[in-house]
C-alpha cells in the first residue's frame, strides 16, 4: 500500500506517532502482565519503524 500525503499532512502524521510511542513507553513501564507488556513492546517496534519511513521520505 501506497499513501500520498502533502508536507504538512506528512508533518502531522509524524507528531502524531511520536506522541503513541511516548504514551506506550509509559504504558509498557506500568504494565506488569508480561503478555501485555510484550504486546505493547511490539507495537511501538511497529510505530518506530513506521515513523522512520515517514522520516526517509520527507527527507
């Protein structure tokens, strides 16, 4: 899949990531389910990879 976004919408997008990988690193430090934890920790693998692509091609 292939997503078109102008600058700003790029911009937006970004911010918008980083502030769901800061709110689960805060997320996974009070979870105490290790299951939960792990699928937590998967997510903003996910979400980092994510912003990283957004980054390469605003670049």
């Amino acid at each position: 899949m292939q997503l078109m976004l102008a600058p700003q919408e790029q911009d937006v997008l970004s911010w918008a990531v980083e502030s769901a990988i800061s709110d689960l690193g805060t997320e996974i430090g009070h979870t105490d389910n290790q299951a939960m934890r792990q699928g937590l920790q998967e997510r903003k693998g996910i979400l980092l990879a994510i912003l990283d692509r957004l980054r390469v091609g605003s670049g």
